[in-house]
C-alpha cells in the first residue's frame, strides 16, 4: 500500500515522548462500524502510552456498535456541546478519522477547526481539504481501520494490540470492505485482518454482533422495502429506493436501522448503480452504490454536495424528498452511456 502523504515522524516522536498530551480523537456524523472502530482502536491504543484521551462522536450511532470495547467511554457531541466544546479548546491534538472535510462533523466543525490543537488526519477518502498539521492518507486502504492498525505498526507498537483493540480495527475494516468483498479489500487487508485475529480479535462474534442484531421492526422495514420500495429505471440499469419521514416512524427507525439497504439494489441482476434517498426531517439523505467503473463520489460530489470512493459515496440534499428525487431521475440522463 503506498501512502499519498505521510508526515507523522514529527507527530509519532511526540506520541512516545515522555509526556502526557490532552487528546481528542473525534469522526464523522452518524459514524459507521469503520468510524467507530478505528476512533476506539487509536482511543485504546494512545491511552496505552500514557495520554489523556477524549472520544467525541458529533452524534450517536447504530446500536449494533455499542458492545464494541470503549462505547461507555464515547461522549456524544448533541446534548453536550458545552462539555465538548471544554474539552476541545483544552486538546493539544485532535485526531480527525475517516473523514477529510470538517463539514463532516457539523456542529462540531466549528469547535474543532477553532481550537488551538494540532490536527491530525488519518483517512482514506479521496480529495481531503487541509484543515490539518499532519495527515496519515492513502486512498488505497480500504478503511480508515486499516490505516490504524499500520500507524501503530509505524510506531513499532503491534505488541500493544490488546484484543479489545484487535476486535475494533477488525469490526471497522469488516464492515467497510462488505465483509471483505469490495474491490478496496486488498492482500495487505488481509494480512491485517490474519494479525489482527492472531492478536484475539472475536473474529467469528463480531460478525454476529453486527449483522445478527435485528429488531423486530428493522426486519419488517427491509421487507416493506424490498416488496414495496424498489424502483428499476432500466434505461440507467438503476435502482432507486426512498423512504419518507412518515415511512421511519411506522417502523420506529433508529440511526443505524437503514444500514446496508441500498446494497439489496446493486443485488439485482444488471443493476449498475443503486441509490437509497431518506427524508431526514431536515435534511434529505442519500447514499449511492455502483459496480465497475461508474464514479458514484464525482456522481455525489458535483450533485448532492457529497463524496467518498468510487463504488460507494453519499450526498444530501437542503430541498424536499419529492424534489430531490425529480433532481436525481433529471441528473441520471447525463450518465446514461456510462451506465449502459
């Protein structure tokens, strides 16, 4: 795996020095398996080498995370700015994990980007904005977990992998490779995951944590979605799912509820790219999934003020649902060669 940028020497020197830093390890809004995984690997991991360490989350996140080892220690930024907010302008660093714009944190970002820390980057989404002293990047690892597990092996510290840290970076690089299957998952990954399993990650558990958690109600939502839901524009080998505001209260959804929905779309057979629009109540959310070469970050990126890799991206809108989805069917006309 080759590193795009890597300026850390400076940052790691300190990292082993002798003395104690004031850290924040913070991610992105809504944070995924990957988000949580690496924030609570690295939060275990500088905790280890004797600093004071604060795990800030902008918002919560899927209860299929929360067996995950740290999640009592994680402080949610909704309904504790002012804590937070003390606790950042206090941080010497601040690490910023799989996200590269500080729009990626919403309220947060103003906190973050205002407070005197150095900032540190560890990502592997493309295009990142430089709001950072030092930066851990490559687009080529297939999650910001991975990038963990090397930054502590650039430290020289594997032999500080506890099997609590072992079992967030597996959960983190599971979860965004689709358990190992999307083009990102790479023999370096793998080489990971095999150390990460020597080290005592729960490899066979974790994968029963996170995918055998269903609610009642979250299975009865995939099974209205996919009966009723489903939307095939042949002309675009597309599949369009959305779900309103009113559709999320009947069946009680919660953050983490609609994960993975968008996928059941790319599932069907000649379908090229998928996409999943929800109603927020105040913004309009979307994600986009695609097989082979069809950009969905340049697709999220020049329409729906989003980004992320290449097969799997995500955007917003400010406008309705039923708006946003006439701008998506008239946007869709521009790529029709590149999906036939």
């Amino acid at each position: 795996m080759q590193f795009i940028h890597d300026n850390t020497d400076e940052l790691i020197e300190m990292l082993h020095g002798k003395e104690a830093l004031r850290i924040v390890v913070t991610t992105h809004h809504k944070p995924d398996g990957d988000a949580m995984g690496s924030s609570l690997g690295l939060y275990a991991y500088l905790k280890q080498l004797g600093h004071t360490v604060n795990i800030i989350t902008p918002t919560d996140y899927p209860r299929f995370l929360h067996w995950m080892p740290g999640h009592k220690d994680v402080i949610v930024y909704e309904g504790n700015e002012k804590k937070c907010k003390l606790i950042t302008d206090d941080a010497q660093f601040i690490f910023c994990l799989d996200f590269n714009d500080l729009k990626r944190i919403n309220e947060y970002g103003p906190i973050v980007e205002n407070s005197k820390a150095e900032k540190v980057m560890i990502d592997h989404h493309r295009e990142p904005s430089n709001f950072d002293s030092y930066r851990y990047w490559t687009y080529e690892a297939s999650s910001t977990s991975e990038l963990i597990y090397e930054f502590i092996k650039k430290c020289g510290h594997t032999d500080k992998i506890t099997s609590r840290i072992a079992d967030c970076l597996y959960t983190g690089i599971m979860t965004d490779t689709g358990s190992f299957r999307y083009r990102g998952t790479s023999s370096n990954t793998h080489r990971a995951i095999a150390e990460l399993i020597d080290k005592g990650a729960q490899n066979s558990l974790i994968h029963e944590l996170v995918y055998d958690s269903n609610t009642m109600l979250r299975l009865k939502m995939m099974g209205f979605v996919l009966y009723e839901k489903i939307e095939i524009l042949q002309a675009y080998k597309t599949a369009l799912i959305y779900l309103t505001k009113e559709e999320l209260a009947r069946f009680d959804i919660k953050t983490g509820d609609t994960e993975g929905f968008v996928n059941y779309g790319l599932s069907i057979e000649g379908i090229k790219l998928s996409v999943l629009i929800i109603d927020r109540t105040k913004l309009v959310k979307m994600s986009f999934r695609s097989k082979g070469d069809f950009p969905c970050n340049e697709f999220a990126r020049d329409h729906f003020e989003g980004g992320g890799h290449k097969n799997a991206a995500g955007g917003q809108s400010s406008d309705t649902l039923e708006n946003t989805i006439v701008k998506f069917t008239e946007v869709l006309k521009l790529y029709k060669n590149q999906l036939q």
